[in-house]
C-alpha cells in the first residue's frame, strides 16, 4: 500500500510540474517541444507496457495501464498536432477545375 501511495505522489507532482512547464513556454516554441517529446514519450510507453507484464499487485497494474493509455493518447496527439502544423508549411495544391459539358 505504501507503495501505491508514492507512486500516486510522483504522478500528481509529475502532472502539476509537466502543466507548470508547458504554461511557460511561448506558444511559438510548443509544437516543436511537443514534436521532440514525442519520440521520448514513445520511450517511455515501451518501458511500462514491460512493466506492465511483470508480476504485481492489481491496483498498481490499473494505475500502470491507465498511464500506458494516456500515454499514448499523448504520443498520437503530439504526432497528429505535428503534422497538422507541417501542412501549413507545404505548398499549396493546385486544384484544376473541371469543365462543365454541354
């Protein structure tokens, strides 16, 4: 049990100190940090999915998964908010109108 109850208090203060960081950040440099942070996010993930496999108790396996799913909801997110961002740097596709017959 007390276990859990740190694992639970690094991952309030890791959630307080990630929402602190980001606020600070200019909003010209998020994408780009998000973009970076992505790959490191992925890291992560591979790391709790083998934790996750490991034998232990179920209430530390639920919190486990359910940071495994934000996680990735946060990996495709960032890769999906990236690409949008890359589109606005392509040129623009030259659309050819079609001629009405008749």
């Amino acid at each position: 049990m007390t276990e859990l109850l740190a694992q639970l208090a690094v991952l309030i203060l890791a959630a307080f100190l990630g929402f602190e960081l980001i606020s600070r950040v200019p909003n010209l440099l998020h994408t780009p940090l998000m973009s970076a942070t992505n790959a490191i996010h992925g890291i992560i993930l591979v790391g709790g999915m083998i934790t996750l496999a490991a034998d232990g108790p179920l209430a530390i396996k639920a919190v486990g998964f359910l940071a495994v799913a934000f996680g990735a909801l946060n990996v495709v997110g960032g890769f999906w908010v990236t690409n949008r961002m890359l589109g606005m740097f392509r040129p623009p596709i030259k659309r050819v109108k079609k001629r009405r017959e008749g």
